[in-house]
C-alpha cells in the first residue's frame, strides 16, 4: 500500500507497481497483518489477555461500571453468541432460509447497545442481533426475516429499531434524515433532565464504498446531526478484503466530510462501551455526526450461503481466535476474582435454556397471515393498497390451505 508521501509527489515510472490485479505472496501477507492488527490509534482498554489498559481519555465513560456491570455485558455476549449458533444451525437444518451470522462481534454490538438509552433510534444492517437484543427484541422475533415469514417481526417505532435493511447501505440515508429530524425537533442540545436523543447506524466496511454512506455523511454532516456512524470493519465485504474498500484508515474518512472519527478496538466490549458513550454523549448535546470503526472479525461465513475458504486463509482466522470477545472478559473475571464457578455455570444454564426455546419456537412457527405484509407500509390508510391487499387475500384464499 503507498503512503500518503508518494500521493504527494509522484515520479512518474517509479511509484509502486501496479499489484492489485495479482497480489504477490508479500502482499498477501501485508494484507493479513493490515486485517489483524488496529494501528496505533485503536482504543483499548482490556487486552485480548483480559487485562485491564488504563486510558486517559475514555477511562471516564466507564468509571461507574461496577464488576456486575462487566458481568452483565459478558451474560450479554454469551446468550446472544448461543442464540446465532443456534439460528446458524436451524438454516442447516432446514428452519431457515438464510442466516447471517454475527460470531466475533459480539463485543461491537453489545458495547454499542448498552451505551444507548431506550429513545436513541437505531438503523441497524442485517447483521446486528447483538444490538436487537438491548433493544429488547428476543432471538425468535428475529427468525422470521430469515425464514422468510415476514419483513421484520419486532415493533420499530416501539423498540425503536429499525427493520433490518439488507441494502447495502441504504440506511444510512434513512438514518441522516431521522437524526435531522430528531434536530429540527429540538431534541437534542440540553441534556440536562437526559432527554436529548441521537441515533446510532450501522453499516459495514464494505458499505463505505456505497454513495449512499457518503451522501449520508454528508448531510448529516452540515446539518450536525446527532448521529453515530457506527461501522463494525469485519475486514471482509463477503469475499473482498477492507483494503479493496480504502487505501487508509476507515475512521479518517470523517475528516474529509467535517466530523470526528474514532477506530476502537470492536472485540473490546469495554472499550466499545466506553468510545459509544462518549459519541453519544457528544451527539445529545449537538456535536453530532462521528464515525466509529469498530475493529473487529467476522469469524464466520459471510451468510450460510457462503464459504469463506475460498478466498481467505485459514491462519487469519487462527490470528482472530486469540481475540476472541468474550474469552477476554472471561478471563478478566477470573483472574479478579470478579466472577465465581457458579456464576459461569449460571450463564451456560440459561443459554442452554435460551437454545431450547428458540429451537422450539423455530420448529413450531407459525406463518403470519398473508394479509400483515400489507401492514405498516404507510403510516396512514392508504386506499389503493387496502384494494390491492384485498385482492391478494381473495386470490390466496383460492388455494387449498389459503385461507387467511
Ligand atoms: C446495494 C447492494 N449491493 C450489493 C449487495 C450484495 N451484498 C450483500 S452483503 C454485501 C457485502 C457487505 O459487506 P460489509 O458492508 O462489509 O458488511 P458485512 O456483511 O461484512 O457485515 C454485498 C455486496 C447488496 N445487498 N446491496
Ligand atoms: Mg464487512
């Protein structure tokens, strides 16, 4: 990869050859060090050996988290970890059409969802099970998308969790506009009764190569609107590599749009915890947009339709492994004696439980009656689609088992 130097001043003939159409063995290698390694800027402030790094900066945003706290955020990761095995296993077994696995950003998400508060409005991807599950939406309300059942089955007004986009990138533009509006309503600024609202919006590594992501910033840019850009780098965009998406550093995109951005080390809860609090805080009280990138790894397929040993090695998954989210936390408790036996068979316990009756309610779901597709897709009646739900309701029901 060039730097910043040979952009400036380019000798024509003597730059770096043009390598990208057939990486050599080095940049290969270059490649998988760029995935598994933050650079100096990534916020860390607990090792992948569950120690504790102390921060000047951030060390604030998680001074009131007392050993219960971290011992809630590592039950977090472990239910929401089983609860995507579990689904992974269900689309294998036939259950689900597709299932789209969140293994290795558990940290990410359950950092990010525990920073914000009920009224912060979320625009998730497709990938966010960890941040439904702080909004309150349970495992199984998750499964109809994938089974193919419905178009989202939570509330998002009431959770305020947006319906999962698969788009890449359109909501970010969904997002822009919800967070100006949430500025033009003067819900943001004075904080001090903790009223004020921002928004968080997820998208991938691979996203920030869509115009819609850059138009998103930019709007929300100059209109400062308090919205987190939060983008998990999974260092993947299904089979291409983030350094087919940039030549530098994701987060420093935000300076060319007027925002600050921030790279935190996504597979450290504590850290994600403490780098949203602070963005959030910043965006409550107007100071909005900031991007995070959350560094972190995809430790599983793409979808269950893919199969990453087709374009990655297997050693950069190894070198992903002793990052693991929840093993570091894990450890931390141990060795401070933060968490005892019984509380890790506790934990086991209650997944296990968790497993069962999602398994349950997968194999026993039933079909949503045909006509809810029509639900929700204005805010008021709208009298063309009332005749066209109709009409569609008429035609099923002339189908044997149609009736609905
Ligand atoms: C507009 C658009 N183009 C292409 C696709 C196909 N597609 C689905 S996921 C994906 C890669 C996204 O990668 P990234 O943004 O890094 O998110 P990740 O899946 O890694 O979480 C692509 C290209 C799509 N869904 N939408
Ligand atoms: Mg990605």
């Amino acid at each position: 990869m060039s730097s910043p130097d040979e952009w400036t001043h380019p000798v024509p003939g003597e730059g770096p050859p043009a390598t990208a159409a057939a990486p050599t063995a080095e940049r290969v290698i270059a490649g998988l060090r760029a995935t598994s390694e933050g650079g100096e800027d990534l916020v860390q402030l607990l090792t992948p050996e569950g120690e504790r790094v102390p921060n000047e900066r951030f060390d604030r945003y998680i001074a009131d988290v007392t050993d219960e706290d971290i011992r809630g955020l590592y039950r977090d990761m472990v239910l929401v970890r089983r609860a995507d095995r579990e689904s992974n296993a269900l689309q294998r077994q036939g259950q689900l059409g597709i299932w789209v696995p969140l293994l290795g950003q558990e940290a990410a998400q359950i950092g990010v969802g525990r920073a914000m508060r009920h009224t912060d409005m979320a625009f998730p991807s497709y990938r966010e099970h960890g941040v439904a599950w702080c909004k309150g939406i349970t495992p199984q309300q998750l499964l109809g998308i994938f089974r193919g059942t419905d178009n989202g089955g939570w509330d998002s007004a009431a959770t305020r969790f947006h319906p999962y986009t698969i788009v890449i990138g359109n909501q970010v533009l969904n997002a822009a506009g919800y967070a100006m509006g949430q500025r033009f309503e003067g819900k943001v600024g004075d904080d001090s009764d903790g009223t004020a609202e921002a928004t968080v919006c997820f998208f991938g590594d691979g996203a920030t190569s869509q115009g819609d992501v850059h138009e998103g910033f930019v709007w929300a840019s100059v209109y400062d609107a308090p919205l987190v850009f939060f983008c998990q780098n999974n260092q993947w965009a299904i089979s291409e590599p983030t350094e087919r998406q940039s030549r530098l550093p994701l987060y420093q995109r935000a300076r060319g749009y007027g925002f600050p951005g921030i790279r935190v080390d996504g597979n450290d809860v504590l850290a994600t915890l403490a780098v949203s609090r602070w963005a959030l805080d910043e965006c409550r009280h107007g100071n909005g947009p900031i991007l995070i990138e959350a560094f972190t790894y995809r430790m599983d397929a793409h979808t269950t339709t893919d199969d990453p040993t087709r374009y990655r090695l297997s050693d950069e998954v190894e070198t992903w492994k002793l990052k693991d989210p929840l093993e570091r936390v894990r450890v931390h408790l141990i060795r401070h004696e933060m968490a005892d036996d019984a509380f890790f068979e506790q934990v086991q316990a209650e997944s296990d439980q968790m497993a069962a009756e999602l398994r349950d309610y997968c194999f026993n779901m039933p079909d949503p009656p045909v006509r809810q597709m029509f639900d929700n897709v204005y805010s008021e009646p709208h009298p063309y689609l009332e005749a066209q739900r109709d009409e569609y309701v008429d035609y099923v029901a002339g189908f044997a088992g149609g009736e609905h």
